[in-house]
C-alpha cells in the first residue's frame, strides 16, 4: 500500500530493511533519519532508539517531526477498528488504503483479533 500510495512522489523510495535502522541509513549513505511523532508517548520510546543510534553511528542524526494535531490520534489499529464497525474511515487514510482496508474486512479480513498490517 506504502507503494501505490507513494508512487506519485518521484522522490520517494519504498523499501523493506532487516536488522538496525541505522546500518540500513549507512549502507544507502544517509546522514539523517526522520522519524514521525504522534503523541508524547512515542517520544520516550523513540527518543532511546535515537540514542541508541547515535552510539552505533555518530554520523547518523535523527530528526522528530510531530504530526499536526488532527492526525496525533490516528493509528492503523484504531483505523481497522472503526472500519470493522462499520464506521466510515474516508479522509483518514488516503483512497487507496480505504478501499484496501474495506475489501479486507468485506473478505473476512482484520476480525480475529489477530494483529495485521493494513
């Protein structure tokens, strides 16, 4: 979905990494990893993680960006949910994830309880 969503932006790549974030941001020649914050309770978590960076790779900053206030509650479990409750999700994800999350659960999909990527 990542894919199909960010296709229109020529400057992005989607990729998939196994291992550290920041030895996948040294082998692509990265200097700084830009993470997204929703709430003050990612920034304790996150915060360790960037620390933990910069021991392993000096080189390597990270930067917080916080989200705007109408999106500092969204998350993918609290989308599905809403979805699977037959609450309309349009607006809070772009048309192609909506239409994706709503075939899933017309299929069956998101409904054990089980987590899933959407």
């Amino acid at each position: 979905m990542l894919e199909e969503v960010c296709a229109r932006f020529p400057n992005v790549t989607v990729d998939i990494l196994e291992g550290l974030l920041v030895h996948y941001a040294r082998a692509k020649g990265a200097k700084v990893i830009v993470k997204g914050l929703r709430a003050i309770s990612d920034f304790e978590n996150e915060f360790q993680q960037a620390l933990m960076n910069s021991k392993l790779e000096p080189g390597i900053e990270t930067v917080f960006l916080m989200s705007r206030p109408e999106h500092s509650y969204l998350r993918s479990s609290l989308i599905k949910e809403v979805a699977r409750t037959g609450g309309c999700i349009r607006g809070l994800v772009p048309p192609e994830v909506e239409a994706r999350v709503l075939a899933r659960i017309r299929g069956g999909g998101f409904g054990d309880g089980r987590s899933q990527t959407a």
